[in-house]
C-alpha cells in the first residue's frame, strides 16, 4: 500500500483585485471557485494539513495588485480563516524570491495542493517549478479561475484559457481534479490519479 501524501494546501492570489478590481475572474465563475477555495481551507484545518496563502504584491501606485490597496487585499472569506503561513511574492510561481520552498522542506511535505488564481499565470508557473523541483503536485480546476485575453498573438476566452491549461497540466505537472475529488482522496488518504504526456496524445489520436 503506497504512503499516504504530506500535502500542503497552497492558496495562491485570492485578492479582490480578481473579484472588484480590474482583474476579474469570469471562468469558472468565482460563485463557484470561491466556495470551493474556502472548502479546501476548512478541509485542510481539520485534517492537519498545512495551509499557505498566498498574496500577489506590486509597489504602491502600481495599476493592480498595488501595495496597501483595497484590491491587493486577501479576499474576506480567506482573510478570515487559519493559515500556517502568509508568502508575499512579486512573482508569478510563489516559489521564486519566496521563503514557501526551504518552508516546505523543512516539514517534510511531498505534495502540494494548488487552489487560486490565475489557472494560467500564478498557479501554472507555481505547479511547473514544483514539479521541476520535486514535489507531487495536484490542482483543483474548480477552485481556480481563468479570465479571457486579447493581444498581438490573438484572442482567447476566459473558458479556453482554463480548459486547455487543466488539460495541460494534467498531462505531465500535476494531477487535476475536481474539489470533490480531492476531498474523497484527502478522507482516504490517497493521493490523486496522475496521467502523463505519451496517453494524453495518444487517446486524442485515437479517440
């Protein structure tokens, strides 16, 4: 029987710049990734597991996410509830120039949970340097959110986004699920399904 994970719950970016400030999360609606966010955080008091939030922070005058802002602030619904540590970072991955990594080392952890935002920014470059650096990670793809781009390269809509970076990531840097999944895993002490890029291409060849 494999060893149950050491995980910790990472909490990436839940600030309000992404509910009421310029930055708004419109995939999956925050209606519906929020309370999942604050699921998992309840979960994870309960059951032991260390709880990280994360806050995304630019100089003070800066467009978002401003230092000392409204916007920049934790959302209430995380800024009200138990962590283990708060990281403050400049960064997208909440790895770089963060104390988060020699912190997880230090307690053994072997698994990370991402919930937060962006699904395409601040939890797919934390999701990708974990994996480079060792640890098994999962996301919750009902508890992090997308929201849609224009630029020189083209145009993409919030749900494209979301849906092309899950399946993504599931197919090589972490195990993506569902909340409800996770909960389940979590009361088993099971760790979640991963998947890899050789099977990813081959059942869409195959169909």
């Amino acid at each position: 029987m494999s060893q149950a994970p050491k995980r910790a719950l990472i909490v990436i970016d839940v600030q309000n710049e992404y509910f009421s400030g310029k930055l708004r999360i419109t995939y999956p609606d925050v209606g519906v990734s929020l309370p999942n966010i604050v699921r998992t955080m309840d979960a994870a008091t309960v059951a032991g597991i260390p709880v990280v939030v994360v806050q995304h922070l630019a100089p003070p005058g800066a467009p978002v996410f401003a230092r000392g802002s409204e916007t920049a602030a934790l959302h209430p619904e995380v800024a009200c509830r138990p962590h283990d540590l708060l990281v403050e970072k400049d960064m997208a991955s909440a790895l770089t120039g963060t104390p988060l990594g020699a912190w997880l080392k230090a307690r053994g952890i072997d698994t990370l949970t991402v919930v937060g935002y962006m699904t395409h920014n601040c939890d797919d470059s934390t999701v990708r340097q974990a994996h480079h650096e060792g640890w098994k990670v999962e996301l919750l793809h009902d508890a992090t959110g997308a929201l849609p781009y224009r630029n020189a390269a083209g145009a993409a809509t919030a749900e494209e986004i979301h849906r092309v970076f899950t399946v993504v990531m599931h197919s090589n840097f972490a195990a993506v699920a569902s909340t409800e999944a996770w909960l389940a895993a979590l009361a088993k002490g099971e760790a979640l399904p991963v998947d890899n890029v050789l099977l990813s291409n081959q059942r869409a060849i195959t169909g």
